[in-house]
C-alpha cells in the first residue's frame, strides 16, 4: 500500500467540457498533421524536411491533447490543468504568430485551433476554481 497522495478536485460539468474541448483540439491538430504527413511531402529539401517535422509534430501534439483531456482535465486534475493549458496555448501563440500573423494561413482556418483552445482553457479554470479539494490515495484513485 502507498501512502503517497496526490490532489484532484471534482470539476463536474465544467471539467468535462474542457476536456471534450482540449479532446477537438486535439482531433483538428492530429488530423490535420496526418492528412498532411500522408500527402506525400518529399523531405528532400530543407524546406519540405521541416514542413513534415511540423505537421508530425501537430500529431504529436494532438495526441498529447487528447490523452491529458480525457485522463487527467475530464478528472480536473492540476498537473493535467497546466500541461495543457501552457503547453497547447504556447503552440497556439506561435502559430498565430508565424503563420496567421503574416498570412500564411487563412484567418477563419488560422482561428479554429486558438478559440477551441481558449474556451477550452477558460471551461478548465472555472472547473479548478469551483472543484472541491478532496485527497486522493493512489490505490483508490
């Protein structure tokens, strides 16, 4: 038996909304970056070798973003609240940045990510802030 602790608040209807929404972020970034992984990108200029490390890393990233929503923000879990929020809202901002910023890429197309991950964002603060503390064993978490 273990007698370390860890805490989780309960989140309700809020936490489970922010993790259905950090979960589309998470489909919109990984299904974009396959679709276009797959679309036969040649890295044999520098060029298209970073165009395919980025969109292999919008899967990455997606992946993350729908595995910490549905393990650890659906439970409004602290660890899981600041991993998604920093590190999902720092690839938004450069995104926006480097390629909506200078048109690149489409304003509406460029926005769809940033928003989901905002209201995602504002859904998990509000689901921290009102969830009750409550320590966790973790043999019965």
């Amino acid at each position: 038996m273990n007698n370390i602790s860890s805490t989780r608040r309960e989140g309700g209807a809020a936490a489970t909304a922010a993790a259905i929404l950090y979960c589309v972020w998470g489909v919109l970034h990984l299904g974009l970056g396959a679709v276009m992984a797959a679309s036969g990108l040649d890295p044999r200029g520098e060029l298209e070798a970073e165009s395919l490390m980025f969109f292999l890393c919008a899967i990455v990233f997606g992946a993350q973003a729908i595995a910490v929503g549905l393990v650890l923000n659906r439970r409004n879990d602290l660890f899981g609240y600041w991993l998604n929020l920093v590190v999902l809202g720092a690839i938004d901002i450069a995104f926006l940045l480097v390629l909506v910023r200078p048109g690149h890429v489409d304003l509406a197309g460029g926005l769809s990510g940033p928003v989901v991950w905002a209201a995602a964002a504002v859904l998990s603060t509000i689901a921290l802030r009102n969830g009750r503390r409550r320590e966790v064993r973790p043999d019965r978490a």
